[in-house]
C-alpha cells in the first residue's frame, strides 16, 4: 500500500499480524497510516494464518519472514523507488508484537516458557503451545537493523524477554496494552517489555481494553465466521479507540522517521 501522494522516497512500515491472522488483520491501520504518507507492507506469516497453524508455535520463522518482505521491498518490488531506506518502521500486535521486538533486535529466552506454562496452563499462549508443541529453545534469531521504530501492541511471550534480551532493542518503541486484555493477561507480557527495554518506551496502558480492541471492528461476515475476536468487550468502543490508535502510531513514526532537517 503506497501513499496518496509521493514526492521523495517515504518512510516504510511493515505490519506483522497476531496468531492466526494474515496481512488484512490491520487493514484499516495500514490504510491510515498510507494516507498520512508512508508506504505500507503487511505479510501473511507463513504456517502461523488463519488457514494454517501447522508452524504457529514455531517463533523464529516469523522475524526471519519480515526480514524477507523488507528485502523484497527494497531490491525486487516495482515501487521500490518510494521507500527511504533509512527511515523504516515496525508494527506488530500479538505475536507480530513479538516478532517486532524480535526483528529489532531482542533476544527472547523461550526456555522461560516451560515454568510459564507450568503456572498459567490455562493462558491462550499456553493452550497454543499444549496443542502445537513448546519452540525449540535454542534459536538463531534474525534481526534487522533497517527497522529504526518499533509498535508493539500487546505482544506475546512478553515474559521471555530479559533486560539482556532487549539491550539490542536500542530504537524507539511505542508500547501498547489493554487493561482488560483475558488473552494475554497482566503482568506477564506487555509490562516486562516495558521494565526490561534499555531506553523508556512510550506506553500506553488503554482502561477497559481487550485484546482484540487493536484489531479493527469486524464485518458481520468475519463476526460470523470468528466470534472470538469480534465480540464486542463490554463497555469499550473499539471503534472510536481505534480512530485515536490509528493517530497515535501515524504521530509516533512521524517523530521517529523524521528525515534529515525535519522534513516527512
């Protein structure tokens, strides 16, 4: 998704969507953030969508995969041309907030999980784990220095990330958590990112969140078709949070892909 109007090469975000999504999971994010003029990429993870979960414990593959839409994006695709290089940013929510953190540079310990799990069995990413099998622990990781902004949204295994695991994330991060979130519950992910990353992140904790308030609300075909993530969180307007959402990232890669002397 490319800007409306492009004059000098843009800013690029890529999007990594959560479990079982794929690239359409932030449409409404994507297109806000192309009309206020960045160039857009979202990917469907490959083995962890919504028509495959054969690989959706399988972590690593998922910073690898956005490593590889970030080199198709500047080498091999017609548009290539518009994307500023040097001005790349990063949105994930859920697992993708995961693989963010990770492609940026963060080092997770999975070897935490297995006392995780032991203690919250009952956890979405526990279930996951239980019924696709626990990430090998000893994981080649691959990063990408290109990314210089990160949004994370509720992100997954946030527990496995130490202070030492984090002290490559050296970019800006803006952090996101819902306080109502049941899938991915307080203290254990978004707030041991947030203590652990070695600069401050901008973070905000949403009153009456859920976790499925970052997505966008849904068609009446999809709230059909999955009734878990489009039930409505009582009390909360996804619709009108999503609006600020949307305008609080457009405003956070403004700051952090500012190009020399101040221009977009």
């Amino acid at each position: 998704m490319t800007p409306a109007q492009t004059a000098a090469p843009t800013p690029l975000i890529v999007i990594s969507h959560g479990n079982g999504g794929d690239f359409r999971s932030h449409e409404a994010t994507a297109r806000a953030l192309a009309q206020a003029g960045f160039v857009v990429a979202a990917l469907t993870h490959t083995g962890d969508n919504w028509r495959d979960q054969s690989r959706a414990t399988d972590v690593a593959q998922r910073p690898r995969q956005l490593h590889v839409l970030i080199d198709y994006l500047l080498t091999d695709w017609a548009g290539r041309t518009e994307i500023d290089a040097d001005r790349i940013g990063a949105f994930g929510f859920s697992a993708g907030g995961f693989t963010v953190l990770t492609a940026a540079g963060g080092e997770p310990d999975l070897g935490r999980i297995g006392d995780h799990c032991i203690a919250h069995p009952g956890f979405y990413d526990c279930g996951l784990i239980a019924a696709r099998g626990a990430p090998k622990t000893d994981q080649t990781w691959v990063h990408d220095r290109r990314i210089k902004a990160v949004a994370a949204a509720a992100p997954a295994l946030g527990f496995a990330f130490t202070r030492q695991g984090l002290s490559g994330v050296a970019q800006p991060v803006q952090l996101w958590r819902g306080e109502n979130d049941r899938v991915l519950p307080s203290p254990f992910y978004a707030e041991p990112v947030r203590d652990a990353l070695p600069r401050p992140p901008e973070y905000r904790s949403i009153p009456g969140a859920g976790h499925f308030d970052f997505l966008p609300p849904c068609s009446a075909r999809l709230a059909e078709l999955a009734p878990a993530i489009c039930a409505p969180t009582p009390g909360f307007d996804r619709a009108a949070f999503q609006q600020t959402f949307n305008r609080d990232l457009i405003a956070f890669f403004r700051r952090t892909l500012t190009a020399p002397g101040g221009g977009r």
